[in-house]
C-alpha cells in the first residue's frame, strides 16, 4: 500500500488489514488509540500496535519535540479572513487552521451566513483549496453561495465545485462521513470544514436527561476526531452550534447569559474559539460576542446580512449618525 511504504513496523498483511478497516492516510492512522487498532487487526500482537504507533508517532511529530519547534509550527498554520472586517478583527485576522471554530446563536443569529461567506472567500482567495460543508439541518444554499460569491466579484461556479457537499441524515451516517473523510481531505487538498449544525442531530435523537450521557459521548467522540484532523492535516474546522435558555439566568441582562450553547463542558473544551452571535434591533444587523478564545480578550463587534453574506456595518453606522445630524439641525430650526 503505497500510503504506508516507508513504515517499517507496517507489513503489507497489516497495510490491507488498515485499509479493509477504512484507514486509508497516515495521518488517519496517528490519531488512532492501541484500543481501535486492537479491534480492527485482530490476531496483531499488543507489541507490534505499540512499534507501528510509535513509529508513526514520530514521523507525524508527535513524539518528544523540542519547544523551540513551535514556533516552526505556528508559521504553518492557515489564516481564512471571513471577508468582514470588523469580525476578522474580532478574531485576530481570521478562522485559524489547526483549531475548532465555533459560532454560536439562536435562530437568524447570522450562523450560516457566516459559513458561508467564510467559504466563498477562502475557496475565491485559494484557488488551490477544497472545503467539505457537512449539512445537518438542510441550511446550505448553492443559490445562496452563488449570490455572495457574484457580489462579491469571484468566479460562483468554481467555487461551488470545490465546496464538497454533504448532507447529514442521522447522528451514525455523520460520524461514519467524518471517520471516513480523511482520503478525501488529503487527495482534494482540503483545508476548510464547515459544519451546520454541530449538534442538531445528536439533539433530535437523544432526548431527556437520561440519555444525556450517551449524547455527549458520541459528541464529544466526533470533536475529537475533527481536532485530530484538523492537527493532522493543519486544516480549519468551523462549526455552528444552538442555544437553550438558562433557567438560573433569568434575571440577568446579558443576553448571551440568558441562553447558553448546548454541548456543555465538552465543546467549551474542544473549540478553540466561540463566537455568539445574535439579532440586534434592526433585523439585518448582527451583533457578534467572542466569548471563549485560548488566546484573544473577550470583545465584540457589529455587522450585517447583505447580498454579499456577512459584511461590514460601518455603512449602518454612518446612516445613523447622518439621521442623527439631520434631526438635531431640525431640531435647531424650531
């Protein structure tokens, strides 16, 4: 198998085994526990697991490693600008490779707009890319992403041709596409993978406290795998997530207190960044809240819904000040 040539402790009995077990990729192969790959070899002894993932461990870099290197590996990692400049700012530039991005918000919070423009730029401004949009709730668009593309001036066609499309039935069919991803993300350079929505599966088929064990087990299985891919191939996974309300937050203010992302601790610990995202009193203005980052200060930010998907709102803010001006000389008049 020409994907483990050069792995010494690999054996071409033990390649097709990994390959008849649905790991295709090294990468795929690193991320793997001693208790996966006990099942899927069978009859292979404990030790030789133990040579092939410490062996394959190293060649990926994730062995003993100079600190010194970190700095090698930060210069690897890939900057998306969402093409908003007041939310890029919000984020230090843009959605970073090697980590989870979430956003986070209730109904027409802006959510999906945001993959979508995210999309439209990253795929117009690398035309070497390709992005995997994984489709829970029936939202994507092709009308839509052809829209913010053409308003934007890049090539709709083209773009839509390396989004690889793939529509979600049920909470197995998604973990299978997501366990199975990893050819496809190395063979179609892929280094974008947008999720709408993270959890609108795992909600639907697990209901009520008892069952709420299982629910985040399976979601905190699925962000683990997205991580590691995200390590492994130095790609950018952004996903959107759903509000409940908080029952012990009644008598605050604060509207992102009020209602708080599902998935609890476990997807507070696996995304990186979390954005809440909410209406303000004009309906085309969103109002974005970076309430969660390992490395940028809490802060927030106002845009808006345009033809071009997620867009600057500084126009909006002008006009208010404009009217502003005219009715104060109105006012002077009088």
């Amino acid at each position: 198998m020409p994907e483990f040539e050069g792995i010494s402790s690999i054996t071409p009995a033990i390649a097709t085994k990994l390959v008849k077990k649905g790991i295709n990729t090294v990468e795929a192969l690193a991320t793997q526990t001693f208790n996966d790959l006990k099942e899927k070899l069978g009859d292979v002894p404990d030790q030789k697991i133990l040579d092939i993932q410490a062996e394959v461990w190293k060649i990926k870099g994730y062995w003993f490693t100079p600190a010194s290197r970190l700095a090698e590996i930060r210069k690897q990692e890939l900057v998306f600008p969402i093409g908003c400049k007041a939310l890029d700012d919000l984020l230090g530039g843009g959605i970073r490779s090697r980590a989870i991005t979430e956003f986070v918000g209730a109904y027409a919070a802006g959510k999906t707009e945001s993959l979508e423009t995210l999309l439209v730029e990253t795929l117009a401004r690398n035309p070497s890319l390709t992005a995997i949009f994984f489709d829970t709730e029936e939202t994507f668009k092709d009308v839509r992403v052809s829209e913010i593309a053409r308003s934007r001036g890049f090539d709709d066609q083209d773009i839509l041709e390396r989004t690889i499309y793939t529509p979600v039935w049920h909470t197995q069919h998604f973990q299978m596409m997501i366990d199975q991803a990893d050819v496809l993300i190395k063979s179609r350079n892929v280094k974008l993978i947008l999720i709408d929505s993270l959890t609108a599966t795992l909600r639907a088929e697990y209901v009520g406290r008892e069952t709420l064990w299982h629910r985040q087990q399976l979601l905190n299985k699925i962000l683990r795998t997205l991580l590691n891919y995200a390590k492994a191939f130095n790609l950018a996974v952004v996903v959107t997530n759903q509000v409940v309300a908080d029952p012990s937050a009644i008598f605050t203010q604060d509207p992102v207190k009020r209602n708080v992302p599902v998935g609890g601790h476990i997807l507070a610990h696996n995304a990186e960044t979390r954005i809440y995202m909410r209406q303000s009193s004009k309906p085309t203005v969103i109002i974005a809240r970076l309430i969660d980052s390992s490395w940028l200060p809490p802060g927030e930010c106002t845009c808006k819904i345009t033809k071009k998907g997620i867009d600057n709102a500084e126009e909006e803010k002008e006009e208010t000040r404009s009217e502003k001006t005219e009715k104060e000389e109105e006012g002077g008049d009088h």
